[in-house]
C-alpha cells in the first residue's frame, strides 16, 4: 500500500519468478534471487547489474540454468534494441 506522501509502507512485498510469473510465497525456502552483473566492452564489471528470482520449484526441475540463461539473453537483446 502507498500513503499520500508516495511511500510504500507494506511490512512484505511478494516478488514475482521471473520464469513462470508466479508469486513467490514466504514459505518457499529454496526461491533464490540472482543478481547478474553487467560488463563493459573491456570485460570489466560497471557497477550495474539485473536481478532474477526463481521459485523453489523452478529449481526443484533442474531448469533454473537454462531459465537464467534464456532470461538474460532476452534481457541483452531489449537492452541493445
């Protein structure tokens, strides 16, 4: 919930797995959240970076390699576009 002044005042905000969609619950103990770090032309890390959560279940399936990849892949063809 936002007050008048325009600050969330929420105790929890749920995050969305970036794969499937899906709400990721408190209980779900095996969600992870990764951060990708981005690279300059030089190999160099710049100080930014993109964060991807996942779902427990996501990584209960063995897809979570393959979820990250795609992610950032279509992640660095919006960026370039």
């Amino acid at each position: 919930m936002i007050n008048d002044e325009g600050v969330t005042v929420d105790l929890y905000i749920p995050r969305k797995c970036a794969w499937t969609n899906k709400l990721i619950t408190a209980k779900d103990h095996a969600s992870v959240q990764v951060n990708v770090g981005h690279l300059n032309e030089e190999g160099v890390y710049n100080g930014q970076f993109s964060t991807f959560a996942l779902t427990g279940k996501v990584r209960c399936m063995g897809e979570s390699d393959s979820a990250i990849d795609l992610l950032w892949k279509k992640k660095q063809a919006e960026s370039s576009a």
